[in-house]
C-alpha cells in the first residue's frame, strides 16, 4: 500500500495541500527561495506559475531494475527545472519549456490513467518545483482511487522544508547527486552550494524512508535510491559523494552509478565536456564506490560503454 493511503482517510493529506500551496505566495518551494508570489503570475528561476507544465506522461523501462519490474515504471515528466545544467539530457524539457499546462484535476487524471495500465509505481520525474501542485493532484487521484507508490525523481537540489511536507507521502526518493565541488555546480548547473544543500537533501529522504526496499518481486517498494552520473575529467567528485553516502548515509545505500554521458545541450562549448567518458573513467568511479564500502552498486555491462581510451 502506498503510504499516502495512512494520511488521506484523516484529513492529514488535506493539510499538507494547505501547508504546500502555502510556499507559492513568496516561493519557498526550493532553496532557491525566489520569493515571487507563484498563486497570481509570477514565475521565479524555475518559470513556473500556478499552473503546472507536463512534456509526457507514459511507460518507462529504462530506469533501474527495482523501479521498472516486469510491468515498468510510470514517468510523468514536469516541464522546467530549478537548475541549469549545461549538459542536460532532457534540455528542451527543462530549459526550453516543452510541454503543455494541466490543472489539478488533469494532473490527478494522469496519475490514475497510469495506474490503470498497470504500472508498479508513478515516477515524478523533475518534480522539485511543482511539489505544491503535486500534493494537490495526488490529493483528488487519492479519491478516485489511486493507491500505487510514489517515486520522487529529482536533481537532488530541494528544500528539506519542503520534503517534511512528503513525509508519509512519497514511497521512493530517487535524488542525483550530482558533484562535491561548488564551484564546479556553479559553473555547469548555475546553483549556489549544491553539495551542502545536496547532503542535506539526501539525509532527510534517507531520514524519512531508510535503506532500499525490494520486495520477493525483485520490485522497489520503499527507500532512498541515489544516481550519480560520471562527468568527463572527473569533475562529478565520485569520491567525495561515495564517501560521504557511506559514512553519513548507509552502507546499504543503493547507488546507481551511471555512464551514459554524453555532450547535450551547451556541453560541446565547455572545455572537457565535448566527449563521452572513457571506459577507464567510469570504471575509476565504480572502484571508488566498492572501496567506499558500498555494497549495493548498480552498473551498465561493460559493452555499453564507447571504447574510448582514458586520456
């Protein structure tokens, strides 16, 4: 049973709507803290207003293993993003604004339409500034009937102010973790203090649902589950994020350590972005996971990688 079912019946869901749709007057929603009031038209870094923007909504069978089972993870990708990573995969979503608006009730729609196709789980993916719109739809789909697990996809950069008001809402959180150095997210994501807010962000997720859970159906059925995508020059600080997950986390923290980099969106313009990595680099960072301690490592089969040799 998905969690959200325990808060719904006594009105507990209904006050996390109020609390959330609370943070859009003077947007607090993401640490970003624009401050613009998102209840009339204004938009702050993410360009979101009230209403929220969805590029596509169906099944997915590439996420990893524990999400997708037999029948797949269900994704519903939000429109923008509160980052600006010069190398995103999904840029014509996050940056360029492809997508259409849905209301509540189109939203709450959405989620049922998914679990009517039989789906394990509903996959929020980019969700971090439209939580407020979410926890409104999820309401009137609770109503309706929805009952399948929440998986909260993001880039890792939220508010833990905003995360306790999912707590008992979202099943799975599934957070990047993407670099360990500042100055470095600065540059190639525009964000200030990503590592700490970061840390943060993963520590309260771990906080509020633990170690990943599979069920006997080898399915996620609760739990934190981290990605980390291998940069090029190693500018991602594979170690620094391995190190600080098995000392400040969890040993038994599932770590998706993903290879398929590659020069997307302004990429080919900054030095040491304009290749993919080598089949030595990422085999450098699932060594320096293993000798972290981590003992759940997911991994591609070798013969994905591109035979590029290590510079």
């Amino acid at each position: 049973m998905a969690a959200y079912l325990e808060l719904y019946p006594s009105r507990k869901l209904r006050k996390r709507v109020e609390t959330a749709l609370s943070l859009l007057e003077a947007c607090s929603v993401c640490p970003r803290h624009c401050g613009v009031n998102r209840l009339a038209t204004g938009t702050g870094k993410c360009r979101t207003s009230r209403q929220t923007m969805v590029s596509s909504y169906r099944p997915h069978f590439g996420e990893e293993a524990p999400l997708v089972g037999s029948y797949g993870s269900r994704t519903i990708f939000f429109t923008n993003c509160n980052l600006r990573c010069l190398f995103c995969q999904n840029y014509s979503i996050s940056q360029l604004g492809e997508g259409e608006r849905v209301s509540k009730e189109e939203l709450a729609y959405i989620m049922l339409s998914l679990q009517v196709k039989g789906c394990h789980n509903i996959n929020l993916v980019s969700p971090t500034h439209v939580v407020p719109q979410i926890v409104e739809a999820l309401e009137l789909a609770a109503e309706s009937g929805l009952h399948i697990p929440l998986v909260y996809n993001s880039g890792g950069y939220d508010s833990v102010e905003t995360l306790r008001i999912l707590n008992g809402i979202v099943d799975i959180y599934m957070p990047d973790m993407k670099y360990d150095d500042e100055e470095t997210a600065r540059e190639l994501s525009g964000i200030e203090n990503y590592p700490e807010v970061n840390k943060a962000t993963v520590k309260e997720m771990h906080r509020q649902t633990g170690d990943l859970e599979i069920g006997e159906d080898r399915v996620a059925r609760r739990g934190l589950l981290v990605r980390h995508l291998v940069l090029p020059r190693g500018l991602a600080g594979t170690e620094g994020i391995v190190t600080f997950l098995s000392r400040e986390i969890s040993r038994n923290t599932y770590i998706n350590v993903m290879a398929q980099y590659h020069p997307s969106c302004k990429a080919s313009q900054i030095p040491g972005l304009g290749q993919r990595i080598s089949s030595a680099e990422y085999h450098e960072a699932l060594s320096l996971a293993w000798k972290a301690g981590l003992s759940r490592v997911d991994k591609i089969h070798p013969a994905e990688l591109l035979p590029i040799p290590a510079e």
